[in-house]
C-alpha cells in the first residue's frame, strides 16, 4: 500500500512586500568608511570594487599558502620525467594595477596614524592607587605590607599599575587638581611627560 504523503496547504501572506524583502536580501549594507564610499561604484559588484581599490575580499585568494605536499609531488615528477628545476619555465603572474589604488594607500596611512587611547582604569582600581599614593608616596615596597593590598601584589606589580595610571592623563590629571598639585590646567601631552618623567626618576 502506497503511503499518502500530508502537503500543508500553501498560503499567501498578504503583509509581506516581497519586493521590499527581495531588496532587502539583495543590500549588502551602507558602506561607513568615507574613502571607500566616494570611490565605490553601485553599478560593479563588491568584490569587483574592491578589487579596483587594491584591497581584497579573501585574503587566502591573494596571499596563498604554499602546499608542501604539491611541492613535495612536483619535485618527484621532475625526477622521474628527468625535467630540471632551472631549465623549467617559472610561471609569472602579471598583476594590472588597480585604477584606485590611492583608496588603499589612504586606508594604510589612517592605520598607521597615532589614536588617542580611550583606556581608563576602573574606579575601584583607582581609588586603590590613590589611597597608596596618598600613603605612601613612590615607596613601593612599603605599599606591599599594606592592609588593603588584599591579592598580595609585589611592589612590582603596584608600580607598574601606578605607572598605568600616571599615563592616563584624564585621571591623573584629576587626582593632580584634587591633591592641588596643579596650579593651572595643563594639556594632555604636558601631562604625559610628567607622568613619564615621574615613572622614570623610580629605580628598580
């Protein structure tokens, strides 16, 4: 006896735009970075753009890993059809240069340019530092028989989270005012030379 196989009835949803959904799925998304969205063209494809930029879609296509047991199978085929490496032509792949390389030379210079570094310890950490600080000034190894240094941490260790914290000019610019160690507002760069020169003047 044959088996009746159940179909569910098929429906149309009438609150879909499939027009709208096809678009959708089609969208690859708005391109943020500013150099790369005045040179991208909507009528190529992504990878084709991309490749007119001088960047990549896969790098594995670009840069290949060499594969030891093709070489290894190559060098034996070479024996037995007693073919010699030198006289064998190398094959050389002309690359076209790309008509918007300046797109990946600018994304390189971005990435090399200096950031300004958003890292700040956590309020905890900080009141920890101050409080040894305010104790006991630069002398680390009297900060480790300390009651609050709870994880027993070496004056090693405590120095270089003070050191941390003197290179994070907004915070220890701070605690400066605060301690009224600052006549007048410095600038940022004014203040990491002299938590550079502070964490210097400490001998090992």
């Amino acid at each position: 006896m044959k088996i009746k196989k159940q179909h569910r009835k098929k429906k149309y949803h009438h609150n879909f735009n499939r027009k709208r959904m096809h678009i959708k799925l089609k969208r690859t998304g708005e391109v943020n970075c500013k150099v790369i969205k005045e040179a991208w063209n909507p009528k190529k494809t992504t990878s084709r753009n991309l490749r007119d930029m001088g960047l990549a879609t896969d790098p594995n296509k670009v840069i290949s890993i060499p594969n030891f047991k093709q070489e290894k199978l190559n060098k034996a085929l070479q024996i037995v059809n007693n073919i010699e490496s030198d006289s064998e032509e190398e094959k050389v792949v002309v690359q076209k240069p790309a008509p918007k390389r300046r797109v990946a030379e600018q994304l390189e210079l971005e990435a090399r340019a200096p950031r300004e570094s958003k890292f700040m310890l956590p309020k905890g950490q900080v009141e920890f530092i101050t409080y040894l600080l305010d104790k006991y000034g630069h002398d680390y190894k009297a900060m480790v028989k300390d009651r609050k240094n709870y994880y027993q941490e070496t004056w090693k260790q405590l120095r270089a989270k003070i050191k941390k914290f003197m290179g994070i000019p907004k915070q220890y610019s701070e605690y400066l005012k605060t301690r009224g160690l600052l006549d007048k507002e410095e600038d940022e760069e004014e203040l990491k030379k002299q938590a550079k020169a502070l964490a210097m003047d400490d001998s090992d």
